[in-house]
C-alpha cells in the first residue's frame, strides 16, 4: 500500500480562529499520526479565556442567523448537488 507523503510538520499548524479572526493559542502541542506516529503537524492550545470568547462568538452567530430550518435545507442540499 502506497503511503502519502507529508510535508515537514514545522510548516503545518492549525491556529484558533475565534469570532473570524486567526489567533495564537497559548501554546502549541503535536499532532501524531496514530498509526504510525509521526508528527504531521501542530495545533495551538486555546486558554480558558480563549475557549470562552469562541463559545460566545459561536452563540452571537447562531442567534444572529435569519434563515429558518428549510432555507438552510436548500443551501445545504445545492452545495450538495455541485
């Protein structure tokens, strides 16, 4: 079985994207392959006050959304269909 080849974890990170802005995290930790374990890459660990400001960001956009369940339905079913 061929295996894909992965570009150098150093270049790879996920950073926090909180209320439509990238952040840093308070620090970063490693992300293994768990089959082979290999770092593929690295993530930024959120605060408590980070994790805090995405959940209210998330809230103040749920409430904010206008479309009612069957407008999000065919959004959601053309973007399928494309």
């Amino acid at each position: 079985m061929a295996t894909a080849s992965v570009p150098d974890a150093a270049l790879r990170r996920a950073r926090l994207l909180i209320d439509g802005e990238w952040i840093d995290g308070v620090d970063t930790f490693a992300v293994t392959d768990k089959f082979s374990g290999e770092v593929i890459g690295h993530a930024d660990r959120a605060s408590r006050e980070q994790v805090t400001a995405a959940v209210a960001a998330a809230d103040a956009s749920f409430r904010s959304n206008r479309l009612d369940g069957y407008d999000r339905f065919s959004i959601l079913r053309r973007a399928g269909e494309l």
